[in-house]
C-alpha cells in the first residue's frame, strides 16, 4: 500500500498535538486541508486512524501509522544532514523522537542523555513516562520508538542494551520512624504504617518487604505522582517510602531521614530497548544512554542484542 506522506504528517502532527486545530497551526496550513488529509487516509487504510476528542488520541492502526512516520523523519533528518554537509547548507527540520522512561530515571540521571542527545544529535524529545515494569506497552503499541524497562528479553523486532541496576532504599522520616517501628520495622508493624507509593502500578514497597521478611503485606498507602512530592512526604512524615539511593543518601547522612532496614535495598534492574528497524540516531541514542548510566547505575551485565 503506497502513502501520502502529506497525510501522514498531518496524522501524526494531530497525534502529537492532540487535535486538528493545533496540528494546522504546527503546520502551517488550514483546519480543512488537515481534517481532508486525514480523511483521505482513513479513506485509503479503511479504518478509523484517529478518535476525534480533546485531545485526539490514534487507534491501533494510527499509531502503527505514527510509528512508521517517525521512523522516515529520523531517516530524512539524516539525509538532510549529509546532503547539508555537502552542500554547506541551513538545517530545515527537527525531528521528534517519543521515548518511554520511568519516572525516577527522569528525575535522576536520564537528563544527561536528554541534554547529550540534543545537543550531538540535533533532535527533539518527546517522553512519555511511566512505572519501568510497565513503559514495554509504549513499544508494543507503536507509542514510542524506545524504551526504559525492566524487560531483559528483548522485545520481537527490538534490540537491547543492558544498562545497570538502579537501587532504592526504604526510608521514612525519624519521628515516623520511632511512632510506628520503635527498635526495627516488623511486618505486622508495616500493614498498619502508611507507606507512600508513586502509583498503583508501584510495586517497590512489596520488592522491598519480600527482600527483608521473605513475604509482603499490603500496608494503607497515599499514592503521590511526583518525585519531590514524594521526597517531601517521606522527609515530611506523611509516611515510609522507596526512592532511589542517590535520591534519599544525603538526607539519610545529614539525619533528616533514617534507612528503616539498613544494606537491604531494591535492585532494579533496567535495559534500553529500541526497534530494530529504527534508524543510526536511534543507535547512537542507545549509546548515549548506556554511556551515561554508566555513571549513575549499579554495575550490571553491559551486554546488548
């Protein structure tokens, strides 16, 4: 099936900017020219592309469709760029590249590979964050074109990098601390204590008593979507809570925050993968990335596929 790549940008500059209004002014072109190419497309496909809505949001087939343009931006904007090389010309577009990465890596170390990649390889990001066990779905779906993830098979059609562990450690506030543990948390003292988890996809808490206790409760829990947000409840004593060791090491030292079972801490480990069929910015992303968690992670097993 041959396309119009016309159609195509304007799908996809609907997906991104979530509706057909916003898409005509990132293109420069009228409300109707787009909602005609999308028709158009919808026309030659045979399916429904995209569910129209505040914001817009693509079905199955229009992310395959979003995914394949992406992937043909990135590959022009390395046309462009050997072409401009040779014909010292001005640069014309930027690509977006839409990655998936879990939320502590986005507060912690993956800002470097952010700043790194824009300023080596000329692109723009567009992140999609999520729990690490789960940002695999953003590949699969055709939602992003690479991943943070837990997963260590790659995915089908996927290469990937192993990158290191990350390591959290279990905290809460002194005076938490001695209302409801006393001497040492048990876990009968943990169902009864609020915990602070990221989300109801947060899984760390239980990892965490499985490490100490062989077994996990399920304790009363606030759910707190936001990174500083959650540091401050835990230093603030709304309850125990898992952060990254890098994260919480300075308050732990400095007494502001008491490690509830010392040296037992999460490993998580964390691999990047990316659509084989992705493009050589995708390849020298990947290497960004494990260049810089090098510096940030655990040692683990470096191996890529």
């Amino acid at each position: 099936m041959d396309f119009d790549y016309d159609s195509l940008t304007a799908l996809a500059a609907v997906v991104r900017e979530g509706g057909f209004e916003a898409a005509a002014n990132a293109l420069g072109v009228t409300q109707s020219a787009v909602s005609q190419r999308i028709k158009q497309l919808e026309e030659r496909v045979g399916t429904l592309l995209v569910v129209r809505g505040r914001p817009c949001v693509p079905t199955d087939t229009g992310l395959q469709l979003c995914r394949h343009m992406e992937q043909v931006t990135l590959l022009q904007h390395e046309l462009n760029g050997r072409i401009r090389d040779l014909l010292r010309g001005p640069e014309t577009h930027t690509p977006t590249i839409r990655i998936s990465v879990n939320s502590d890596s986005l507060a912690t170390w993956f800002p470097n590979v952010l700043n790194r990649a824009t300023a080596e390889l000329g692109v723009l990001f567009d992140v999609i964050p999520d729990d690490q066990e789960h940002t695999e779905h953003n590949l699969k779906s055709g939602d992003a074109l690479a991943v943070l993830t837990t997963i260590e098979k790659p995915l089908q059609g996927c290469r990937r990098i192993s990158l290191g562990a990350m390591e959290y450690m279990a905290v809460a506030s002194p005076d938490f601390f001695r209302q409801h543990f006393d001497a040492a948390p048990t876990l009968a003292a943990l169902a009864r204590a609020p915990c602070v988890s990221f989300d109801r996809k947060d899984t760390l808490p239980e990892q965490w008593m499985v490490l100490c206790f062989g077994e996990s409760t399920r304790p009363p829990s606030h759910m707190i979507p936001s990174n500083a947000a959650y540091l401050a409840c835990c230093l603030g004593g709304t309850g125990w809570g898992l952060m990254p060791t890098e994260t919480v090491l300075p308050h732990v030292e400095a007494g502001r925050l008491v490690e509830m079972v010392p040296a037992k801490r999460v490993q998580v480990s964390l691999h990047w993968q990316s659509s084989t069929q992705s493009s050589e910015i995708m390849r020298l992303l990947g290497e960004i990335v494990s260049d810089e968690a090098l510096n940030f992670l655990k040692p683990d097993a470096f191996r890529a596929w």
